[in-house]
C-alpha cells in the first residue's frame, strides 16, 4: 500500500513538473513496450527528485536498470519515450 500511495504521489508530482522538452515524449500505452530511452521522473524520499533516462528494451526493463542505479530510496516514475 505504501509503495502505491508513494507511486501514487510520484505521478502527481510528475505530472506537475512537466516542461517543455518533456511534452516532445510518446507517453502512450505502444510507447511503453517499445525499445528506447525512456524518461521517468525519480521519486526521492530523504533526497532529491529528478528527472532521469535510461535505455531498455521496454519501459520495465529501463525502469528496473534505473532503480538498481537509484538506490532503495527513489523510484523512477515513467514519463514517456524519448523521440
């Protein structure tokens, strides 16, 4: 439940924080099964959030190799595909 509520607040703040550069980013439900750079906003709780990139052959697998890169405090949050 924790983990949700944290994903949860994680979109919230994602999608605050959109810019510019951000709204170019295929963020469809294809767009998620597709090889690529995929974008994803770092969740942090005792550190701070950004925004970060990783390569995968879906977004399961950048969002895995990022989250072994962030450590057990932050979680990347999917953005979209990097166009």
């Amino acid at each position: 439940m924790t983990k949700f509520l944290s994903g949860a607040l994680g979109l919230a703040a994602g999608a605050v924080l959109l810019t510019g550069p951000a709204l170019a980013l295929d963020s469809s439900w294809d767009a998620m099964s597709k090889a690529g750079t995929h974008q994803f906003y770092v969740w942090c709780t005792g550190a701070s959030d950004s925004e970060q990139t990783a390569e995968g052959a879906t977004m399961e697998d950048a969002q895995a190799k990022l989250a072994a890169q962030v450590g057990n405090s932050c979680w990347p949050i999917w953005q979209g595909l990097v166009n």
